[in-house]
C-alpha cells in the first residue's frame, strides 16, 4: 500500500551524491477540502488506496528531487496527448512526472517523464510506489532509475526514435485498434505505442519540432506524431500561381 511506504520514509536518512546527509520528512495529511477540491479536477472517482495516502501525507519534504507531491502540481501542458494528465513531480529545470489518469479508471499509474529538452516522454514506472522506490535511490549507491532516465534514456530516445510505427506497416496489424488508428492518419505520421510499456521506452514528442501535430488514439496510450503543415514560401506565394494567357 503506497500509504504503507509513505510513512516508512519518514525520518529516512540518507547520503545525497555530495555526502551531505539528508533525512526524508512528510507533509501534512490532506484536509477534507483538499480531498474534495482534487475530487472535483478528477476524470474518475478517487481510489481509496489514494485517499489513504492523501491521509497519511500530501508529499515529501527535502527529497531528492524538487518536489514531489501527491496533489497535482499542475503545470504541465500537452494536452492533446494526456487531456488528464496528473503531475506528482518535477525536478527544478521545466520537466514533470505525471500520471496519465484515464476517464472512468482508478489506476493512478503509470508514472511518466515529460521532458522538454530533448521534447520526450519516456515510461518511468507502473506505479507511484515503484517511481518512490526509484526516487529513494537516487541517495543510494548506484544509478537510479530516475537518474538514468533523465542522463540517458530520453536523449537515446531523441536520437534513435525506436519503436515507431509507419501508418502503412501499422494498417496490416492483426490489432484492430492500431491498425483503425493507423487507418486515420496521413502517410507522413509516425505511431509511438506504449499501451505495453517498460522503463525506458517512449516517443519524441517534438519528433518534427515545436508545431509537431500530437494525436491521440482515445483513451488509449497509442499516439501519432504528425508533422506540421508546410506554407509555402514568399517567392512561390508571390509567383507561384498561373497568371494563364
């Protein structure tokens, strides 16, 4: 139970990369208001797992990262690939981790990192006690998950965008919800699938720079990255058309 894991990192000492000594301190429980403020934002009902937790604490004073938080730090845009997207964390420098919460669903998981340099959105953990464990060991000796995500799995996935599905190759899928997906979209788009995820996979969400077109398959984690429309240029808008004759 995250509630369970939450009060045995109260009072957690430990040793940050620098040997400077550290213990871990809880927040305040939720109050009711909160609780019914949050209620309010959610596109399903609140877990009971989750409102214990609210009830034991709202987040984590003095961890390793900047802040991590079980109520929303909002924040986050993007809303075109998570329209309920959830944040929980975020390191100091404009990237999140967030929970991509689902409409009539009561999971709260998985935990996903939202970077914006590389612009990537890489598949951390199943759940909010996993990416805790992940975040305790950033104090301990060893590479973190965490760590590892932010130094090396989302500039791999910049580089390499593995994974990708073309629409064409995704038609022919014995899947029916790709290959409908894939059906929609034009022959320039590329399919990033992480309904199946591990830790490390992921998709570029700038793949084709700042105006990259962002689909997504409904409530399924299955989007498609779309490059932007081109304008013609001055000389071919100036001369470009036909004057007949």
């Amino acid at each position: 139970m995250l509630a369970d894991m939450l009060r045995s990192l109260a009072g957690l000492q430990l040793t940050d990369e620098d040997g400077r000594a550290h213990v871990l301190a809880l927040r305040p429980p939720a109050t009711d208001a909160e609780i019914r403020r949050l209620e309010e934002t959610l596109p399903a009902p609140l877990p009971e797992e989750m409102r214990a937790a609210l009830g034991v604490t709202t987040g984590l004073e003095h961890g390793p990262l900047e802040s991590f938080s079980l109520l929303d730090l909002e924040g986050f845009g993007l809303e075109e690939a998570f329209p309920h997207a959830y944040s929980i964390a975020h390191d100091g420098s404009g990237n999140y981790w967030v929970l991509d919460l689902l409409p009539g669903d009561g999971a709260w998981g998985p935990v996903l990192y939202a970077c914006h340099d590389p612009p990537v959105i890489g598949y951390q953990a199943e759940t909010i006690e996993a990416f805790l464990r992940d975040v305790v060991a950033m104090w301990r000796p060893g590479r973190s998950p965490v760590d590892r995500m932010r130094e090396e799995e989302v500039h791999r996935i910049w580089r390499e965008h593995p994974g990708l599905l073309t629409p064409d190759g995704a038609a022919g899928s014995d899947d029916p919800v790709l290959a409908g997906f894939a059906a929609t979209l034009p022959a320039e788009a590329r399919i990033a699938d992480l309904r199946r995820a591990r830790f490390g996979e992921g998709f570029a969400w700038g793949r084709f720079g700042p105006r990259t077109d962002i689909r997504r398959a409904g409530r399924q984690r299955l989007w498609a990255l779309i490059p932007p429309e081109r304008k013609p240029g001055l000389l071919r808008r100036l001369f470009g058309r036909s004057t007949g004759g």
